[in-house]
C-alpha cells in the first residue's frame, strides 16, 4: 500500500500528489560530498535559500559530517554550525527545515529556532532523549538505519539478510517511537543507503524498497553522490555522480520513495516530476 500522508508540525505532505525532494545542506568542513563547500555561513545560507527556490520540499541541516571514518562533533561546535543558518534560511522561506542530527540538545535548539523534522541518523538509538523530544516538541521524526557509527559502520558491515534485518529494525524502532509518544502520522523511515552497507546491501535495499514499509508510512532515501554509485560506474570523480543520482531519483519514484534526500535539487525535481507524469501522478 502506497504511503498516502506525513504530518509534519501544521502542515501534512500528501504524497498521493507526488513524492518531495530534500535538499541536503552540510555546514561542516568536511563533508564527503561537497568538500565544505558551505561551511562559510553566508554560503550555506544563500544555498539553503536557492534550494527552496528550486524546488525543494525540506531542507535537511547538518552540522556534524556522517562520512565513513569521521568522528563525533563536540555539541557546542554543532550548535554554533546549525543554528545560525537554520534561523535565517527560516527567515528566508517558509520551506520545511529538519535538522539532521543524533543529539537531543542540538534537535531541541533547531526546534526552538524553527525545525519541524528531526532526521536521526541513529534511529533514536544514539541519545535516549531524542525520541522523547519528539513527541513533546510534536517534531516530524525519521527514523534511519545505520550498522555501527560513521567511524566504524563500512568496516566489513555483515547481514544474513539485510532487507530482513532492516525491516525489523524498522519495526522495533517504530514501536518504541509510539511508546514515547510520537504521533505514528509524524514518522518516516529512512533504510541508511551507504550506512554499514556494502554495494550488494544497497542495491538489495533499493530493489526491495516496498518490503520495507511499515504501516503505510512514508521512506526517505538518500542515494545522492554516495560511493556506491562510483562503484557502479567506475569513477571517482563527486561531479560523475550527480547523473546516476538523477537516475535513481526517477527509479526509486516508480519503486515507492516518498521523499529523495538530494545535493542537486533542480535537476532531481525535474526528474522527479517527468517520472511522475510518465506514472500519471504528477500534481
């Protein structure tokens, strides 16, 4: 069954008029994808604000790299790289901001400061007041799967069977999400492409998208310049992976995604938009 709603704060995104694109906006220095690219606070700011224009649904914030490898960011240091920027793309635009974080505290200031989404790449796992923070600041929550930290997570991950494995992390974490009190309409899911996977894991993940649906709520995927789509055409050049991001964009639309967690919002949103015409689904 098709994922139909996700409430997020005030508003309700209705997904039977056609899935949403995230723009991904990373203030850190280090980031995998965009080398720092906005870790100056103006830059980040004006992206944010050109990727509302463009198309965007959400704009993701993130203060601290998830790169394979990278270690934690110190909690003030996160605060200071997120929150500045996140009050003026709110001041900017009345887009959805979720902020993309494990901390409880750095998700409560984005909340204060105008966040409606908090993207836990732990899945509520890394800070047991995260969930509850959800629930009390009525925050949209995604849940995400990752196998280990970023520091550890592609060192020889292992599943017997990952779709299995995935969904039933969904499941449990689900439950415990509804035991805190979260809104079950406010949740999404999230399967953590190129977090503890290896490429099979991904693609498995990606071929197997409607098994992981759990009821009837909406997935996320991220697959934007992520090294898996090196592997799959031979190069290692960011710049050779925006094309096969746009692909998969398109694909995973036909395959059930709701949400497409993106770099390169114009590109994605007119992909998205043509796959939808194509499916007769286009608003």
């Amino acid at each position: 069954m098709r994922a139909a709603r996700w409430k997020i704060a005030e508003k309700t995104i209705e997904f039977s008029q056609g899935a949403q694109i995230m723009g991904v906006l990373n203030v850190t220095p280090d980031s995998f994808s965009d080398g720092g690219e906005f870790f100056d606070r103006e830059k980040a700011i004006a992206h944010g604000l050109e990727m509302a224009a463009d198309g965007a649904a959400i704009i993701d914030i993130g203060g601290e790299s998830t790169r394979p490898g990278s270690e934690s960011v110190p909690e003030d240091e996160e605060l200071r790289r997120v929150i500045p920027v996140l009050e003026r793309v709110r001041a900017g635009s009345d887009i959805l901001i979720s902020i993309d974080t494990a901390k409880a505290s750095v998700a409560r200031a984005a909340l204060e400061a105008g966040a409606a989404i908090i993207n836990d790449i732990s899945g509520g796992r890394s800070d047991a007041a995260m969930m509850p923070l959800a629930a009390q600041g009525k925050a949209a929550f995604i849940i995400m799967h990752m196998q280990g930290t970023p520091r550890t997570m592609q060192k020889a991950p292992h599943y017997d069977d990952v779709v299995a494995e995935v969904g039933e992390f969904f499941r449990q974490q689900y439950t415990l999400a509804l035991e805190c009190g979260i809104d079950p309409m406010a949740i999404a899911f999230d399967p953590g492409i190129g977090f503890g996977k290896t490429l099979e894991h991904n693609l498995e993940l990606l071929r197997n998208l409607p098994r992981l649906r759990i009821d009837d709520r909406p997935l996320v995927v991220g697959v934007s310049r992520k090294s898996f789509l090196a592997k799959v055409i031979g190069s290692s050049e960011i710049s050779d992976r925006i094309a096969p991001t746009i692909a998969m964009t398109a694909l995973l639309r036909e395959r059930g995604a709701d949400v497409l967690r993106v770099h390169d919002v114009k590109p994605n949103v007119a992909a998205l938009r043509t796959t939808e015409a194509l499916l007769g689904r286009a608003e």
